[in-house]
C-alpha cells in the first residue's frame, strides 16, 4: 500500500556537500523514488557534456522530460527525492512548479558545508572513480559562483543540515 502524504524531497547544496549520501538515506524509505540527475545526465549526455554551459543545456533538456513524470509519482501517492542541484533561484522555481501540480508535501534539504570540506570530498570522490562525473577544483568553483541560499519568501520548507568536518 502506498503511503497517504507523497513528499518531495528537494536537495540544496554545493557540489561534494552530501547531496547525494543524504538522497540515498531518504531514499530507503517505503514507497519513496530517487531520481539523480548525474545518472541521467550521464546516461544520456556524456558525451556531450564538456562544459559548465553545456551541463546547463543538458540539465534543462532533462527538467522538460522529468517534470510531467515527477508530478505523475508524486499524485500516484509515491513520494520522490529528487537528487537535482535546488541550487539557484531558478531551479528552484521549476520545483515549485512541479508542487504546484500537486498536493504532495515537500522538504527543501540545504546542506551548509564548508568549501574546504566540500574539495576535500570531491577529490576523494575523484579518486574512487564511482561518480559519474569527475569535477575539477576549477569546476567546482565556477558552479559555486552560481549558489544562491534559499530564502523563507521562496515558500518552501527548508530543513537545514549543518556538516561538521570529517574526522
């Protein structure tokens, strides 16, 4: 049986934050689906995706095509953790709109992480090889310039995750 209150789990945080740890952990709740754009984007633009502007070209391609289905899960009753970067103003508008399609719940996710341990996880992350992206220091730095904190005037239930340095 599928749960009474669907939720949308959206997730705010710069790249190496924890996003995606936190996703699978939310995940393994019953009746709930992960959605990671890096498993789409990889799967269907890595050989295309070169730059910071094509990431962004191929991202937006890939909201046309989830958004309908998202909604869709959401009013089948099945809540959705969505692994997409809620990272700037106008990400997260396209979320409010896939809300506004239904009567799910939701939770903005913002992981507060310092830069430092954010590149001190990407280059272990790196290292492993098991990403399906490897992201420069200098990649990092350019998508960071692009961050924008959520604001309470966005509408969205924010539930702030405060990182600690790794020991």
């Amino acid at each position: 049986m599928l749960q009474t209150d669907p939720t949308l789990h959206l997730m705010c945080g710069k790249i190496a934050s924890g996003k995606s740890t936190l996703t699978t952990k939310l995940g393994a709740h019953p009746a709930t689906i992960v959605i990671a754009e890096d498993t789409w984007l990889s799967a269907l633009y890595a050989d295309v995706m070169l730059s910071v502007a094509d990431y962004v070209r191929c991202a937006s391609k890939l909201r046309g095509i989830m958004g309908p289905h998202i909604v869709a899960l959401l009013n089948a009753g099945m809540s959705v953790v969505l692994d997409f970067p809620a990272n700037t103003v106008e990400t997260r508008m396209w979320m409010r709109s896939l809300l506004d399609q239904t009567e799910a719940a939701h939770q903005l996710h913002v992981l507060d992480v310092p830069d430092a341990l954010c590149l001190d996880r990407l280059r272990r992350r790196n290292v492993q090889t098991d990403h399906p992206f490897s992201v420069t220091e200098t990649q990092y730095w350019q998508m960071s310039k692009y961050f924008v904190a959520p604001t309470p005037d966005e509408g969205f239930n924010i539930v702030l995750h405060t990182v600690e340095p790794d020991r």
